[in-house]
C-alpha cells in the first residue's frame, strides 16, 4: 500500500505558493487560469491529462471561451494541500508554456 502524502501547514504553503508566480490559493485547492484558443486548451487539457495519469495526481480542469482552469488538491488526503499539489502546478506550468499559452491574468 502506498503511503498518503502529509497535508502541508499554512506556513509552508504560503513559501510553495510565492515559487509559483501565477497560482493562487482558494482555500483547499491551488488555482490557474491560462488564456489560449478554445482548442488549443483542449489540447492542453490532453496534455494535462497524460502528465496526471503518469504521476497519479489529477487536477480538476475547467475549460470555457479561450480560457483553461486548474484546480489542484489532495483528494486521497480529505481535499488538502501536499507538496503533490505543487509539483503538478510545476508540471502544469512547463507544458503550458510549451503549448504557448499565457496567463489570463496577462490578457486582461
């Protein structure tokens, strides 16, 4: 049986999220919203998607006109933050970025 990742303190999740410009946290979870065409969001979605079933860790994903959200917590743990959270933001970032797309806060 593979052992459950430790819930992070409030503290530590405060020093993760300032190593991860664009993400922010809503209560339990970790937030982003990237800008992009309708299918090229679709496509990262697709990405995401691989990304999530190799490290078995799955964002929730929201995509709507030119705009993909993420919403990253630990289900396995009761809806808590672990450093999980935050190594699928870093992985989510470079296949964003890959993918050209930008933070919507930047096309605002």
């Amino acid at each position: 049986m593979t052992e459950l990742p430790t819930p992070l303190t409030d503290s530590e999740i405060a020093v993760r999220l300032e190593a991860l410009p664009g993400w922010a946290r809503d209560g339990d979870e970790i937030t982003r919203t990237f800008a992009h065409t309708y299918h090229e969001c679709v496509h990262l979605a697709v990405y995401v998607a691989a990304k999530a079933r190799e490290v078995g860790h799955h964002p929730d994903m929201l995509i709507t006109w030119q705009r993909i959200e993420f919403r990253i917590t630990t289900h396995d743990v009761g809806r808590k933050l672990t450093a999980l959270d935050f190594e699928l933001a870093r992985d989510i970032d470079r296949i964003a970025e890959a993918a050209g797309a930008t933070s919507a806060d930047e096309t605002r």
